[in-house]
C-alpha cells in the first residue's frame, strides 16, 4: 500500500487495460483518472492536476504517446511521466530514456514493457515521486 497519496492519470486507448489499472492502483491507495485519447487527456487536466502520469506509445496514432509526454513534460516540467507500451513485442524495437540523447526526444521518466505487474507500476511511480 502506498504512503502518498498521489493523483495519478492513466492515457491508454484500451479501455479494458485502463478499468484494470485503475482498480489496481486505487487498491494501492493512489486517485486515479483516466483518458482513452490525447484530446480527453487535455480536457482532464482542466480540472484535475496529476503527481503522475501513465501514458500508453500507441494511443490512436503510433506516435501519440511520444506528443502527449513532451506535451505533459511542457505543461509540468517536474511531472514524471511513465511510458507503458506493447510496440516492442509486435516489432522488436526498443525505447529507453536513458542517455541524454533519448531524453532530448523522448519525454518520459521511464519506459515501461507491457504487460506491467502493479508491483513494478507502484515501484517506478514511488522512484519516481
């Protein structure tokens, strides 16, 4: 169970992963809000302000999520952000933001491989936090 009570938003557009995560991370003691597009993630953060987000590489267009978390990472410089994708099982390439040459592109904190234990989601968000 976790010590923080953080607001948390989740952009993922399957909407069966989004309830799951959602269920998980609300038993974890986390707030959680969810997106299934880009479009709904800007409307959520009109009224809610998150301590991190989760964003999915794949939302509606292939590269959504790369916008999405340089869009987030401009809004709020300090939010983590945590990448979750599948793309490395159906093509074989791999994202890191490790080096300072990733990160200048890609705007996540962290890349995570789907399917994501809730174990290691609480463990990169309190990293993180």
């Amino acid at each position: 169970m976790s010590e923080k009570n953080l607001n948390l938003m989740i952009i993922d557009d399957d909407l069966d992963y989004l309830l799951q995560k959602k269920i998980e991370l609300e038993g974890e003691g986390f707030t959680v809000k969810t997106a299934e597009n880009r479009k709904k993630a800007h409307e959520l953060l009109e009224s809610f302000q998150p301590d991190v987000a989760i964003v999915d590489l794949m939302i509606e267009d292939m590269d959504d999520g790369f916008v999405l978390s340089y869009e987030l990472k401009k809004k709020f410089p300090n939010m983590p952000v945590i990448m979750v994708t599948a793309v490395t099982n159906y093509t074989g390439l791999e994202f890191e933001s490790v080096t300072s040459a990733e990160k200048s592109w890609i705007k996540a904190d962290t890349i995570l491989t789907k399917p994501v234990r809730i174990e290691q989601l609480v463990r990169e968000i309190e990293r993180l936090t």
